[in-house]
C-alpha cells in the first residue's frame, strides 16, 4: 500500500485475486508500494520488518500481504494509518479477523518464519487522510517478539534526519511501478532529500501536499529508486535507527517525484 494519491485503485486490485475483487467495488482506493530500482534482502538480516497480511481480503496468492510493517518493541508493530483504512480493508480491523503479522519471513509464498495474531489497534488521532498527516498505526501484538526483532525509532533531533544522510526503505511491492509485485523482500538505497524537494514536486491539489512537521521526503535526485505500490507502511532505515514509514508519492522512482515518508520521530505514540 502506498500513494494514496495516484495509482491507488490498480494498486489494490492488482492484489486481489478476481474472486475477491466483486466483494470490494466499494472500496475506492487503497495506496500499495514495491520497492522499485533496489536488491533482494532477507529478513534474517533485518528481522524488525515485517509484513500485514489477510489472505481473506487480498488472497493467498502472496500470502495476504497488502502493507508492510516494522517491529518497535516485544509486541508492537508500527505501520502506515491508511494500511488500516476502510478504504484499504473495506471495513474496520476488527472486521478482519484473519488480519496476521508475517515475521521473519523473507519469501511470502513460504512457511519461514511465524504468522502473529493482533490483539490491538490504535491509530494516531491526527491522522488526515485528505492529506496524509500523521500517517501512522501501531498494532499491538498477541505475542511478544524476541529484542533481537526490534529496532530502535529515532528521536527528534537525531541527524539521520539530515539531508543527504544515506537510508534504505525495504518492502514486498512494486518493482517496475507497472504491477510486478514481489514475492520476496527487497531494499532499496534513497537519500533523506530536503524537505523543499518534496515541497516543491507536491504543493498541494490533486498531488497532495508536502509537510513538513509529519513528513519526511526521500529517494535518488536522479530517479530509479523509491518504494512504489505494496510497501506503504515499511520501514526506511537511516545509521540503524527508524526514521521514516512508507506513506505516499506520485508515480515510483520518478526524480520529480520523491517518496513520501511518515516521519516516526514527529508523532505521539501512547
């Protein structure tokens, strides 16, 4: 899930199988990312990301999987406000009763790893899904993870934040930005851009607009690498640290076009 802006509604019906697509013709959008221009990864090498998945709303085809994820304590999981949407679940969470955490799993078609059931939802009370503001989710867990799957969230201040710092955004969507979604995990090298970059490509209107205070903008000044369609709430690493989670843009990998990252340090988590 991602850019909820453009290519929505193909994104989320490349996802489910036309069997299911009938029950969601009232479903008008849903914003889902892959990662374009990156590399294969494994979770084992990054054991905090993690997918959503509900093989009854989006099929079994990839495991269920719609959103990304990333494990910020024992038994919770931080990921994207609109990934919990009506508009994406075509009802409230509670509705989902299939509605699973992959963790440790690197192939979606696979039985690695463990599938983790969600006690709990909260959404960030700020969140606009006119603009994408304060894009965030927390679900919390029925089991606790192990430490060893938890990455630290950057605070306020921390200079990771800082332009040209080099980060890695990791997700099971998109890889041309033309419906070839991955079934294993993949990562892709961005630089953290300043925010006039993403103030200037989305100023407001039907592209949405940049903010500062809860965004964070990133990619390659040149193009070709970006999450796309499948990885809205995955997570974009900067010097072992949380910074950013998949949020919105305009096309993938488009050097017009950076990606739109929630900014994880700027918003208030009970």
């Amino acid at each position: 899930m991602r850019r909820p802006f453009v290519r929505a509604l193909a994104g989320l019906l490349a996802l489910i199988p036309a069997a299911a697509v009938a029950s969601l013709t009232s479903v008008p959008a849903a914003a889902d990312s892959i990662v374009v221009g990156g590399y294969a990864a494994r979770a084992a090498d990054s054991p905090w990301v993690v997918a959503l998945s509900s093989r009854d709303r989006f099929g079994g085809a990839r495991g269920g999987q719609f959103c990304g994820g990333v494990v910020v304590a024992p038994t919770r999981v931080m990921t994207a406000a609109h990934c919990l949407s009506r508009t994406v679940l075509g009802g409230s969470v509670e509705d989902v009763p299939d509605l699973r955490v992959l963790v440790g799993r690197t192939e979606l078609t696979s039985a690695e790893g463990r599938e983790v059931e969600i006690a709990d939802s909260w959404v960030s009370p700020e969140y606009d899904p006119s603009t994408n503001g304060s894009d965030m989710a927390v679900l919390t867990l029925a089991e606790a993870l192990p430490e060893s799957m938890v990455i630290a969230v950057a605070r306020p201040g921390d200079p990771v934040h800082e332009p040209g710092t080099s980060a890695t955004v990791y997700g099971w969507g998109d890889t041309t930005g033309e419906g070839t979604y991955a079934t294993a995990l993949r990562a892709a090298r961005v630089s953290v851009l300043p925010d006039e970059n993403c103030a200037t490509a989305y100023p407001g209107g039907l592209g949405g607009r940049y903010t500062a205070a809860t965004m964070l903008c990133a990619g390659d000044t040149g193009g070709g690498r970006d999450a796309c369609q499948g990885d809205s709430g995955g997570p974009l690493v900067a010097g072992g640290r949380l910074i950013g989670l998949v949020s919105w843009g305009s096309g993938c990998g488009r050097a017009d076009s950076p990606g739109v990252y929630t900014k994880v340090s700027a918003i208030a988590v009970p």
